[in-house]
C-alpha cells in the first residue's frame, strides 16, 4: 500500500502502525501530499511524507517541500511567546498596553497578556469596511486593532463558563497581528526574522526561492460548518475584507500574515515547538523555556462556547486544550488545528509533539479525520510500546 503512494521515511521500533495509518489515509483517498513527524524527549522517532505537490500527481513530495499551515502556525506564535516570557521580555498577567501603549485606546488597557494570547480581547475582525488588500500592510492594520473598541464585554462570561473567567471569540486572522506586534515591540523583529533565527523549514513571508518549493493545495469540496451565524462570525469570517482579497498569489505568500499563511513541511512545525512538550528543551538539547513558564502556559485561561467558532473550546495561552479529543486521549495536551487539515499537537505528559501537514484541504476547521487518524496512532503505539 505504501509503494502505491510513494510513502518514505523512518518510524522507531513500535511505531510502525504510525506509517499504516498515515498510508491509510492515502489509500482511503483522503490524501494528495503529506508529511507526518513526531518528535519525543527531543528524538525524532517518526518522520514520514509521501504523496504529490502537484494537481497533476507528477511532482512527489520532497524533504524541503513547504505547505501553508493556516491557523496551525497560532502554536508557532504562541511558542514565540512563551519563550519571550521565559526571556523575561514578556509577562502572561501583564496588560498589552504594557508592552504596546496605544493598545490601550478605547477601553481596552486591561486586557492582559493571557487573555490575548486565548481569543478574549473581542477583536476578531474589523467591523467597519476596509479594502481587503489593506491586510498586507502591517502598520494600519495594527493602528486599526490598536485604535478599535472590544467587540464584546471583557468581563461577560458564557453562560455554559463555570470559570468565572471571560468568554472566547476565535480570532482567525488578527491574532497574528496581535501577538506579532507585542514580540516586536520587544524583541524589535518582526515574525519572519523571529523564525528565521531557529533554522527550521518554517517561514512566514516567503521568498521567491521558498515561493517554488511550495505545493499545491487543492481548494475544500465545501465552506467550513461556522454553526449559527451571529455577528463576530460574520466579521471574523465573512465580510469581504474578513481576510486578505485582491492580491496576487505570490504577494500573499510573501506578506506577513502569521496567524494564516506560514509554511512549512511538518519536520518544521514540529521541532519548533516541541520545548513546549519536552520541559523547554529544543531538539538540539538546549534548555529555551524555563518549566515554570511551562505550568502557566497549559493552564485554562477560560472555557465555554465560543462566540466565533461552533465548538465549546478550553484555551491556555494561544493553543486549544484537549477537551474535545482532536489531538489524542490525553485531555491535559494542547494543540492546534489549521484550516483545511493541518494540526499541531503538544503534550508534556508524554513529552511529545505531533505535527501533520498536508496539501488536500478539507471543509474541517479543527478535528480533521486524517489527523485525527494519525495521532491516534502515535498514542496507540505509545501505549504499547
């Protein structure tokens, strides 16, 4: 099965089901082009990829080949922070205004850290309409965030949160803007400069060169479910400047939109963020995240349904706690899911990262089946082994 599908790569002794379940969604047709690495006590103990880059199953999917990882890139952002945090540049409980000062306007100078870190600040698009190419000009859009009044009470709960705490509305595309501007007020580096310092096949704003390593992805046989439709799903999703519009295909891979268009293959997503599963340890063995910054990173920031998103959600600070069982059985891990497939999970427990990238979009916002499918596995051979 797997010779059909030009399926390669290594899996450790007992996590050869791993690479049957990655096949198996090749061979269920689920696939086009996929990578799949997991990542233990900084080891890389599965690295797998297979599939095409091309609509026209011509091209096989190469080590450097580089996919969008939409939303997925959130857990890369939310890796940046905590590092800052343990550097002692950033504060979880301190409010942005700290960090970013005209943050402040309009009600909005207590918001903390954390809580925009978890989708609570009520800034999940612009109300107002824009021209939809304005996204890749970073500077006005986050005056705009900076200049904008919350769009729901900070202090309202969810009446399924038994918290006490505030209320999420996912924020698909601002919060890349969000937490990009506090690391650069800083850090004085914007995201691709961030990235680019640790080395990874992972990038947002990409060059020409990393533009034609990239795949083809083909476009989701139907429209994301968004449940009901109320007013912050309609800003966050559908308005007409909702998301970047009115470019070209190179100029949006080449802006810098960290919460939507960083690329990578999942050898990339992956090791960057695996200090968040291995006690702050990177894969090269050096110590990035202090574990005291790590107790706070996986506690529950605010728990309900979400005002944007169809799904009763748990945040810690920028990743999805495991309440829904979309990143394995471990309800204590947190991951991240992108649009269309892609998903990051990472659990301490275990001290294990799962990264799977793919270039087949689905209509799945998170909990795609083929990621599912494969994490379930990593945790099948775990048990097991």
């Amino acid at each position: 099965m797997t010779s059909a599908f030009h399926i390669r790569g290594e899996c450790a002794p007992g996590f050869n089901n791993v690479k049957e379940a990655f096949s198996q969604n090749f061979h269920d047709g689920a696939e086009l082009g996929a990578s799949l690495c997991v990542y233990q006590n900084g080891q890389l103990i599965v690295d797998l990829c297979g599939g095409f880059i091309d609509r026209k199953k011509e091209a096989l999917w190469a080590d450097d080949s580089l996919t969008c990882i939409y939303s997925s890139g959130k857990a890369v952002l939310a890796f940046l922070v905590a590092r800052a945090v343990s550097d002692g540049l950033l504060d979880y409980d301190k409010p942005v205004s700290t960090y970013w000062p005209d943050f402040s306007q309009n009600g909005k100078g207590d918001i903390k850290l954390a809580q925009l870190l978890s989708h609570q600040a009520g800034l999940c698009g612009f109300p107002d309409e824009m021209p939809p190419e304005d996204w890749l000009d970073w500077d006005l859009i986050c005056a705009r965030l900076a200049a904008m009044a919350p769009l729901w009470p900070q202090a309202e709960n969810n009446s399924n949160n038994q918290t006490g705490q505030g209320q999420s509305g996912y924020h698909p595309q601002t919060f890349g803007f969000l937490v990009g501007e506090v690391l650069r007020r800083v850090t004085h580096k914007h995201i691709d400069e961030l990235l680019r310092e640790y080395g990874f096949d992972l990038y947002c704003g990409l060059s020409p060169h990393q533009i034609a390593r990239t795949t083809y992805m083909s476009k989701p046989p139907r429209a994301p479910n968004l449940g009901e439709i109320n007013q912050y799903t309609q800003i966050a999703f559908l308005k007409p400047w909702s998301s970047p519009g009115k470019i070209s295909r190179d100029d949006w891979m080449s802006a810098i939109l960290p919460a939507s268009n960083m690329h990578a293959n999942a050898r990339g997503l992956g090791a960057i963020v695996h200090p968040l599963a291995n006690e702050g340890v990177d894969i090269k063995g050096n110590h990035v995240i202090k574990p005291t910054i790590l107790d706070q990173f996986f506690v529950e920031q605010c728990r309900g349904d979400d005002l944007v998103l169809p799904f009763e959600l748990s945040w810690g600070v920028g990743m999805m706690r495991n309440i829904n069982h979309h990143y394995g059985p471990n309800e204590n891990a947190v991951g991240h899911s992108g649009f269309g497939g892609s998903a990051i999970v990472c659990d301490r427990q275990h001290r294990l990262t799962i990264a799977y990238v793919m270039t087949k979009m689905s209509e799945h916002l998170v909990g795609d089946p083929r990621s599912v499918h494969v994490i379930n596995a990593v945790y099948d051979c775990l048990e097991h082994s």
